[in-house]
C-alpha cells in the first residue's frame, strides 16, 4: 500500500465562506478521502510544526501530494530542502492546480512556473493526449468541468517528459494540463484542475487521476545508483 502525504495550506477554508461551503474540512481532507481506500493517507497543513514535513513524516511518505494558493512564501526554505531532497530520493510529488506556484515545485522546475489565468468560472475540457499512459487508466477521452478557473499557456515549465492531459476552456484558451517529469529517482506529476470554490475533487473522474498519479508517482526499486570514483 503506497503511504500518500496530502499537503493543504488550509488557510482559504478558515476565511471564505464561499470555499467554507464547498470543502468544510478542507481541500486536503476530501483529497485524503478519496484516496483511502487504496492507499494509507495521512495529511498535513501549513500551520502544523514544520508544516506537518519533518524529516520522519517526509521518510515514510512514497507520494507526497501539494496544494498550496495564497500562501506560498510562508512555506519555509528548509522544508523546501526536504521536500526537493526526498524526490530525489525517489519520493514521489503531485503539485495540484496554484501548487504551480509552490516553492518545491520551483525549485525541481528551475523557472518561474508562470501562467495566465481568469477567474470567470466557464466551463473547461481535459482531453486525454496519452490514452497510453497510466495516469490515464479508465478515463474516458475526455473530462468535462462545467465551471472553473482558466489557466492559459504560455506555461514556464520545462518540457514535460510526457504530457497527459491538454485542456481547452470556454475563451479558446489551451493548457497543458497533466505534465511528467522526473527530476533524480523521483517522478512528478502537475495536475492543473482544482480551484477552492468549485467542488472539482469530488468528481470521481478526477479522484481516478489522482488515483492513478499516485500509484505512477510511487517509488520504484530500480536497479542500484552509485556515484563518485570507481575503482
């Protein structure tokens, strides 16, 4: 069973009614519910000691997924370190929609993670790309949201190493949408649907991505890596 880390802020649900409504107990609890059953889940928050991250929660997590949105820069750099450190390792990371912003999520890219974006709550479809992939397991061709955020290319990754998901919204925008790459022994998955007010992880075709990414995002044995001068 894959030990998965949901990783929330929890700032949005404690100060707007709006996103209040639509996830009570937070964003990283309906997450953490979705994946229970599969998986052994626990979760942690920006305002918990060391972010909920310290060096013994980050060892025994093989997933570690991320949302973060108005509050990026209190996460602090030594949790960073940690974080970047585990992937690595071979830790697994799935930075969710705003986490495009986030401070570990910069760091494995190395640019700025920039994007356009419009809070209009229009409608957006997530065509599958890779129907190959396993991400994309039991989905069907596409997803269709009927309200949203626009998030809008030019997008400041890197180019992925596989590209899963494209999405189109209502203004004609395009976005890359599901985007892998693996930095060291570890894979990462960027999943752009999830904005606070609309109830985007409670949609099942959703919670099957985040299903999927978690078990293609888990370390691997692989075979022994070594480094430095040999004999």
């Amino acid at each position: 069973m894959v030990a998965v880390t949901v990783w929330n802020e929890y700032r949005h649900e404690r100060t707007d009614d709006a996103v209040a409504t639509v996830y009570p107990d937070g964003i990283h609890e309906t997450i953490a519910e979705a994946l229970a059953d599969d998986h052994d889940v626990r979760t942690a928050t920006l305002d918990d000691p060391d972010h909920g991250l310290t060096d013994a929660a980050l060892s025994a997590t093989d997933v570690l997924l991320w949302w973060g949105h108005e509050a990026h820069d209190e996460v602090t750099d030594r949790v960073v370190d940690r974080v970047q450190e585990r992937v690595l390792e071979g830790m697994g990371f799935v930075p969710l929609h705003s986490a495009h912003y986030s401070k570990p999520f910069k760091r494995l890219m190395g640019t700025s993670c920039s994007l356009q974006y419009r809070e209009d709550g229009e409608a957006e479809r997530l065509w599958v790309v890779d129907p190959g992939h396993p991400i994309a397991d039991g989905l069907a061709e596409s997803i269709a949201l009927p309200e949203t955020e626009m998030y809008g290319e030019p997008f400041d990754v890197p180019e992925p190493d596989r590209l899963v998901f494209v999405s189109w919204f209502a203004g004609g925008e395009v976005f890359r949408s599901g985007c892998c790459y693996r930095r060291g022994n570890g894979r990462i998955f960027y999943f752009r649907p999830g904005h606070e007010t609309y109830p985007i992880y409670e949609d099942e075709r959703v919670r099957r991505v985040l299903h999927n990414a978690v078990e293609w995002a888990a370390p691997t044995e692989g075979s022994p890596r070594t480094f430095g001068e040999r004999e």
